[in-house]
C-alpha cells in the first residue's frame, strides 16, 4: 500500500520522498542519519519519506532487522509531523526469490522491490544477454512478484543502468514494447503495486519515462516519487518537480 491516494499530478507525488537511504546502506554518506534527514524532510515541508535501506541476500538480520529496529528506536526520540515509513529496499534477483524472509517482508512499512540491480554478485541473470532477454527476464520476475503480494512498489522499474554488458543504457528499457508495458503496469495495479518514479533514471531516460508514465496513467497504477537519496542534498524532491513534469509532457 502506498501512504497516500493515488494521483497523477507531479506536485502531489513529490510531497512523498519515498527512496531514501540511511547509513545503514553501506552507498550512503555517513550525514545519512535519521534526524537530519528527518530536519532536511521538515524544510522542504515533505509529508511522509520512506527509509529504503537495502537488503541484499543474506542481509535480512543486519539491514533490515537490527539496522530497521535501530532506525524505530530514533524516531521514537524525534519530533516531527513528517510521516516516516521504516522500509526496504529489498530485491527480487530471480524468478520467486527474494531477499528476505516473509517475516521480515511483514515487519516493513514500505516495501520498494529492486527487480534490477543486476551489478550485485547474487543477482541472477537471462540466458539470452541481449535487451530483450533482459525485458523478459524482469517481465517474468514482476508477474511472479505481483503474485507473491510482498511488494508496495517497484525501484527504478526497466532501466538497464546496472547491467554492464550493455553498454547503451536506454536499449533495455527502449527495448519494451508498449503492449509489454501496459501489460505489466496493469498486473501491477491489480497486485496494488505501485511503480516508481525514480529521479535519477527517469530523468536521464526522457523517451521512455513519457511512455512508460503515460501508458501507466493509462492503465491505471499508481506512481511513487523517489530520490533514491544518498545525500542530503537529495531529499528535497522539489528541485527535480519542473524537470519530471516537462518530460512527460
Ligand atoms: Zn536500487
Ligand atoms: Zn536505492
């Protein structure tokens, strides 16, 4: 479930920062700590921000359960009106496998499932290592998810950026077709799955962020905005608002 109604309008999405990462991500800066994100929420007046720390195989006592209980601790110190979901980002690297345990899935407050962070050394890949091998590969890693009902919403949904043996990083995702995406987004909204609108690619991919929006609008998902935040210079999704609302047009 995601922590707001659904909408299509940029401007409501963005006063949900729901991709932000803690020093319990190893890719974090050490400023990543929970209340000066939370003070950084605060000015740039978000509503709610999701904690997505990663969860990668075998990590699920570390990130998620010590890191997690960790972070649920702090915030009980922390005053504040922003709304914050302690999560993960946790991962789908094969066909019905899973980063973590069902018990830890049930114990999150938002779960942002990576279907693509194939640079990780256990993530499983296509025999066919060309894009559409990639395509169905996710495809069929999706519908498998959406079945499973572990997720709330996908990460940096069809980019090929962490596939190194593909050196174009739009051919992955240019690689979709229409039909293979309202297919997929309509699986997703009937999973109540929500799909992300992820800064970093969504921006650098402006072709096929305007299909992939559209065609989800069409169908009928729901959309969450992240920053995929590191540093926090990132929580702040205003800055990225003109930019997300030009591309899709
Ligand atoms: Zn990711
Ligand atoms: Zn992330």
């Amino acid at each position: 479930m995601i922590p707001f109604e659904k909408t299509y309008d940029i401007r409501e999405l963005a006063r949900h920062n729901l991709h932000v990462h803690t020093t319990n991500s190893g890719c974090a800066k050490p400023e990543m700590v929970l209340r000066d994100i939370v003070k950084e929420a605060e000015r740039c007046s978000l509503r709610t921000i999701a904690l997505t720390d990663h969860s990668n195989l075998g990590d699920e006592n570390r990130i998620v359960s010590i890191g997690n209980a960790r972070l649920r601790e702090e915030l009980k110190e922390i005053e504040t009106d922003v709304k914050v979901l302690i999560g993960s980002e946790v991962s789908v690297y094969g066909f019905g496998k899973y980063s973590e345990t069902e018990e830890v899935n049930d114990s999150l407050d938002f779960k942002l499932y990576s279907q693509n962070h194939y640079h990780v050394r256990f993530w499983e890949h296509p025999e066919d290592k060309s894009p559409r091998g990639y395509v169905k590969d996710m495809i069929r890693n999706l519908e498998e998810l959406f079945r499973s009902g572990r997720a709330d919403a996908v990460a940096h949904p069809f980019s090929g950026g962490y596939i190194k043996t593909i050196e174009d990083k739009t051919a992955v995702p240019n690689a979709f077709t229409d039909n293979e995406l309202g297919d997929i987004l309509t699986k997703a909204r009937d999973a109540d799955c929500a799909f992300e609108i992820n800064v970093g690619p969504f921006i650098g991919m402006p072709e096929f962020s305007r299909r992939y929006f559209n065609i989800g609008k069409e169908v009928g998902v729901a959309f969450t905005l992240g920053t995929d935040a590191h540093t926090l210079d990132r929580i702040d999704t205003s800055q990225f608002v003109d930019e997300i609302i030009r591309i899709i047009g």
